[in-house]
C-alpha cells in the first residue's frame, strides 16, 4: 500500500474514493492559517496518484469559478456636454425623466447643471457597462435636439432647471413676503423653489419649473435683477 498526503479542499469523497479505488480522509483538525486541510489518501501508487489528480483538478475549477464571480463587470464613465437649457428636460419633472433613462438602460446619469466648460455647455456624467452608456448618450442628444428643434411652447414638456444665485442677493429675487417672486410666477408662467438648504460656495440654489422658453425668460430676468445696482 502507498500513503501520500496532499493539502487541498475535500469535495465529493465518495464520488472519488468508488473511481479511484482509495480511501480518502480530511483531517479537518490540522486546518492551516491558510485556511487549507490535509487530505490523506490511501490506496496503491497508481490509485493515490489519479485520486490526487482528480483533486487538483477540482480545486483548479472551484478557483476559477470564485474568479469569475468575483469578476467586476465592465464599467465606463462617460461625460456628455449639453446647453443648459436643455438640463431641465433631461431631469424631467422631480428627476422622472434622469429615472426613467436610468431604469431603460442600466446606467447611472448625473446632471451637474452647476459645471459648466468654457463654451457655457453643462456636464452630463454617464456611468456604466459601455453598451449601457451609448444608450443612455443617445437617448440624452435625441432631448437636445428636441430641444433645439422645439421654437415655440405649444406642446412643450415643462421641466426644471437648476440656477445658483449669490446668497447675499436673495432678497431681490424674493421680495418682501416673497411678492416678487410671485409677481415673477405671475409673469413668466413658472414655478420658482429657493432652496435655502442648498448653499455652495456663498451661492443658493434656485429650482425654475415651466416651459424652456419661460424657464430661460425667468433665469434671464433673475440675472438681470441681481445685477441691478443696489441704489436703483
């Protein structure tokens, strides 16, 4: 009889031991740090060899299936410029339109309306596998060109836009008890959230709902108010 020890991870012992012709054992005691065990097993020369080759193999194929699983699948990051007009129908009312690009294509979308390059053009930031990120680019250029196509405001989505305005020049914008911004939801036809929560860099957040050319009316007027001189 011929005794050889192996290290390795017992599977399917008795599978092995009726087509080996050997007797196998785990000595589960003697574990090592490694978080391996020793195998005995016990037959003659031939056997024990084939019954340690069928073990090797075994432990080859359960690593490369954990490998596989522990694989991360392929992801990209893609960043997409559009006009800031178009950020509100990207968004879609409460960020119904960002979820709904999500949910048909499997990325992640971000619009960061506050990131501007030097074209004054917004950053849309895609993140997923790179099939998923086409999708989602091609379904984002389809609203801009919408958008560019769309002159006047029969028919036309409302949307959201974002706007940073200094936080020491609310009070314009807002008036006393807030009558300017109605006397401005009056005028435009929009809807206008001053998120006072929301504070960046000395600049709060203002949320513009409506129509593109009403919401671009608005953000225009609200430029032009804050940069009135405080004396006027």
């Amino acid at each position: 009889w011929y005794q050889r020890r192996v290290r390795g991870r017992g599977s399917k012992i008795r599978q092995l031991q009726d087509s080996t012709g050997t007797a196998i054992k785990i000595d589960k005691k003697s574990e090592a740090k490694d978080g391996k065990v020793q195998v005995v097993i016990s037959g003659s020369k031939d056997q024990c060899s084939a019954a340690q080759d069928e073990i090797s193999a075994i432990i080859a194929q359960s690593r490369d299936q954990g490998g596989q699983e522990r694989q991360a699948p392929e992801r990209n990051n893609v960043s997409v410029w559009v006009p800031e007009s178009a950020c509100g129908m990207i968004i879609g009312k409460s960020g119904s339109k960002v979820a709904e690009i999500e949910a048909r294509t499997g990325t992640r979308v971000d619009v960061h309306s506050k990131e501007r390059n030097a074209d004054g053009l917004c950053l849309v930031t895609l993140s997923g596998h790179p099939d998923a990120c086409a999708d989602a680019r091609a379904i984002i250029e389809d609203i801009v060109a919408a958008e560019n196509d769309d002159d006047g405001d029969e028919g036309q989505e409302r949307g959201s836009m974002d706007i940073w305005v200094d936080t020491g020049s609310l009070g314009k914008i807002i008036g006393r008890g807030g009558s300017k911004i109605r006397e401005m939801e009056r005028k435009h036809r929009v809807k206008i959230d001053v998120k006072k929560d929301e504070v960046e860099g000395g600049e709060t957040k203002v949320v513009l709902i409506g129509t593109r050319n009403d919401v671009l009316d608005t953000r225009d007027f609200i430029y032009q108010v804050i940069d009135e001189p405080d004396n006027l």
